[in-house]
C-alpha cells in the first residue's frame, strides 16, 4: 500500500480534506476581494475566448459526432456553436476546445492550466440549473482555487512522475466548483471530491495528440458527473485526500500538504494565473520571444545555426525537433524559434498544419539546437544566431512576454479574445466581454450564452 513521503517529514494531516472544504466553501461572493474576482474575470475571459476559437477544431467535431450518435438531451450550450449537448459532452467539448490550441491560462509554478477543466464544468452546469453570474464567478474561483492548492501540493513530484496534471488535479477543481454551482454542503462536496478522485485520468505520454485536450474535457465532465452523483446520494470516500490509500499516498511519492489549507483566503493561487500570448507550450513561450526580436535584427536567410540556451524543462517538454503536424508543433521550442525568426510572429496560423510542413520551416528547424542551462529561469531563455558573415547575434530573455514578471494587462487580454473570437463570432467579440463584465450582477447565464452562440446562418 502507498504512503507519500510529506516534505516536513510529519504524517499527512487527519481531516485534511474536511478542513479544506470547510474554510474554502465558507469563501461567499463578499469574501473574495475585488482584485481576486477581477483576475477570476480574466481568466474566464481567456477560457472563452479560446474556447470560441477552438470550437470547429477536428477533436470538437468528433465530440459533437459522439453526442449525436450517443448523447443524451441536448440542454446546454457549447461555446462557439449553434449545436447544444448534454451536460457530459457539453462539457467534454467545451473542455477539450479551451485547451485544445494550448493557448490557455497557466500557473506556471504547478504548470496547470487551471480555468479549462472548471470552467468546462461550471458554464454547462451553470446554465442547466439557472445559477446566477455571481455564482458562477465563485464557483470559478473556488474551483481553481481548489485545484491550484492541490496542485501545489503535489507539485513538482507528481507531474514529474509523468502525470498529466491539468488533468489529474482539474477533475478535483471541476468537482468543487460543480459542488458550488449545485449549493452542495461541505458533507455533499467532500463526497464528490471523493467521486472525482476515482476519476483522475491523464498522462503526458498524451502529448502532441488530441488526447492531451479530452484530458482537460474528461476531467470536466467528470467533475459535473462526481457532484451530480453526490447530489443524488452516491456515496464516496469524504477523506479523499489524506487517507493511506487516498489521493495524495497514490498519486505522487512526495507531498506538501500544508500547501493545501494554508492561508485560505488570504493568500489566492489564481492570482498567480498566466495567460499566453502564443499557443503553444508555455515554455516555448521566452524562446519565441527572444526568436521574434531576432526577426527585427537579422534576415532569415542568412540564419546558419542557433543556439537556444533554456532551462531544463524546455527539453524535457517540448524537445521536439521535427514535428509533423500542429499537435506536435505546440510542444517543439525549435518550431517556435523557427516561426520567430522567419515570421516575426506565432500565432494559430504559424502552428497550422501547412505551416508546420513548409519548406521554409523544415529548414530553419534543422539549424536549431536547444542547450539545456540549468542556472535559466523557466521564463528566461537565450538565443544566439550565427550569421553568413560571420557575425552573431545574442538576444536574452529573462521573462517571458505574458509571465507574471510582464503580465498581459486588460488591453492585451482583449485583443487576444477578438482575434480568437471574431473568427467564428463576427461582431461578436464585444457582447462576449460585455457579458463577462457585467457577470456579477446577473440574474441568470443567458445573457453569456447568447453572447457565445453565433447566429444561424439564412
């Protein structure tokens, strides 16, 4: 039987899971500070936008096959669409559509993509039932609360096992915040907390596939299905977390759990949410940067090597050196630097699939070498050119453009939504900021649904 070893040595904690619920379930709409309700706007904003953008991708049109062929009553919204689901495969595909592109949020200490797998569950669930904007806004910011806190303290050890942990550890946050938008009790939450812990799926071997994104969707539907089901009365462990065969002594070999209950809404997790401005690995993200700034210094064709110095977790993630398709460019820093310095820019054109297998990209990738230097930053990279003349060209970055050392401000985050948006939702893009904006004083979600479902056509 599995025991994780804790940090501190001592034994994970008794009633740790009932504690947790407890202080952060008593978290109401008035003890979230408004700086923290801010950032859970952004975040869901995020989360919409390329959930819109993402919403015709190939893995969406396979869910919303399913649910033809096999789904249920078709009741809640799918963002992007004119099709409606049941609340499983709206989920599914609303999870699998915010992650897809890999363009959402990222915390970057735990690397979770926190706003996919909570929102997935609370927009569906939320409209089905009718809850109001504000709830839903709490129930977004508990989740990844939730989630985040849980991740921490698992955190680096269980990813490193080879977890997918968005996954992993989203199907717990999912769980919370469909037990907010359902009014569970702390009894009723730790139950389904204990149901989606049975639910826990993700792998990174994954990576570069659609599954890495049905990851994120089943971790959704999953947490719609563990709160419905505590709510119907299923019974489930209630001290998931810290029993001998619970989810922290399975799922990772060590632990911090004070991680978990500490500070409770003093301290906020999501306030340490990330958004990117390229969609791909979050990683790639300094090297990219440091690529673009060479496009203005050099002219690509008289690129004869590169040298990309990084931190160790840019090899590991996203070592790709030749990747054959869009899914797998997202996880080759040596594709963005190539798209950098040719194009000057990385945005879903340069990671399309044409893109990808352009003559002109397969052959800047192949002069591109990537130099693990463990004293970088995740966020820092360095980037040398060397030049036909003999010359080369240095550029060092030391955080990456949308980390929280150069966060996206308000401005930023909305010009990357209308891109991603305006694509599916013509004119649409400022009803969808208009709804989350005005989300707090909402009676119901039809207003953001509304925003979100592009006009028939004729």
């Amino acid at each position: 039987m599995s025991s994780a070893v804790t940090t501190s040595g001592d034994p994970i904690p008794l009633r740790l899971t009932a504690a947790f619920i407890g202080e952060l379930g008593r978290l109401d709409g008035c003890a979230i500070p408004a700086h923290v309700r801010h950032e859970v706007q952004r975040t869901l904003l995020n989360c919409l936008g390329t959930t819109v953008g993402a919403s015709h991708n190939a893995a969406v049109e396979i869910v919303l096959r399913h649910q033809a062929d096999h789904g249920g009553r078709p009741v809640a919204p799918v963002p992007g669409r004119h099709e409606r689901a049941d609340l499983h495969h709206a989920a599914l595909a609303t999870g699998i559509a915010a992650h897809v592109d890999d363009f959402d949020d990222t915390h970057l200490q735990t690397v979770i993509h926190p706003g996919a797998p909570v929102i997935a569950a609370a927009l569906p669930l939320g409209f089905v039932r009718g809850v109001s904007g504000s709830t839903l806004l709490r129930a977004v910011a508990l989740g990844c609360e939730a989630e985040l806190r849980i991740g921490a303290a698992i955190s680096p050890w269980h990813y490193d096992a080879g977890w997918h942990i968005t996954g992993t550890v989203g199907v717990l946050g999912a769980a919370f915040a469909a037990s907010v938008v359902l009014g569970l009790d702390e009894e009723r939450t730790a139950t389904a907390l204990g149901i989606a812990a049975s639910s826990t799926v993700g792998m990174r071997e994954a990576f570069g596939t659609m599954t890495k994104s049905f990851h994120i969707g089943r971790a959704a539907a999953n947490g719609i299905l563990a709160a419905t089901l505590s709510e119907q009365g299923l019974s489930g462990p209630a001290d998931v977390l810290e029993k001998r065969s619970g989810y922290l002594a399975v799922l990772t070999p060590m632990c911090a759990p004070e991680r978990i209950i500490d500070r409770i809404g003093e301290h906020w997790e999501v306030l340490a949410n990330t958004y990117k401005p390229y969609p791909c690995g979050i990683v790639c993200h300094p090297a990219i940067d440091a690529a673009r700034a060479l496009h203005t210094r050099a002219d690509p064709a008289d690129v004869e090597e590169v040298v990309v110095r990084c931190h160790p977790l840019v090899v590991e993630l996203t070592g790709n050196p030749d990747p054959h398709d869009g899914l797998e460019a997202r996880f080759s820093t040596i594709h963005g630097v190539a798209i950098g310095l040719l194009d000057g820019r990385a945005g879903l054109h340069e990671y399309s699939d044409e893109r990808v297998g352009a003559a002109d990209a397969v052959g800047m990738r192949a002069r591109i070498t990537l130099q693990v230097d463990d004293s970088l930053a995740r966020d820092s990279a360095v980037v040398s050119a060397q030049l036909r003349d003999g010359q080369t060209v240095v550029e060092i970055v030391e955080h990456a453009r949308g980390s929280r050392a150069r966060p996206m401000s308000d401005e930023d985050l909305a010009e990357k939504v209308r891109d991603l948006v305006e694509p599916v939702l013509p004119q649409g893009t400022t009803a969808v900021i208009a709804a989350v904006s005005a989300l707090e004083g909402a009676p119901d979600l039809q207003a953001l649904a509304a925003a979100l479902t592009p006009e028939r056509p004729g």
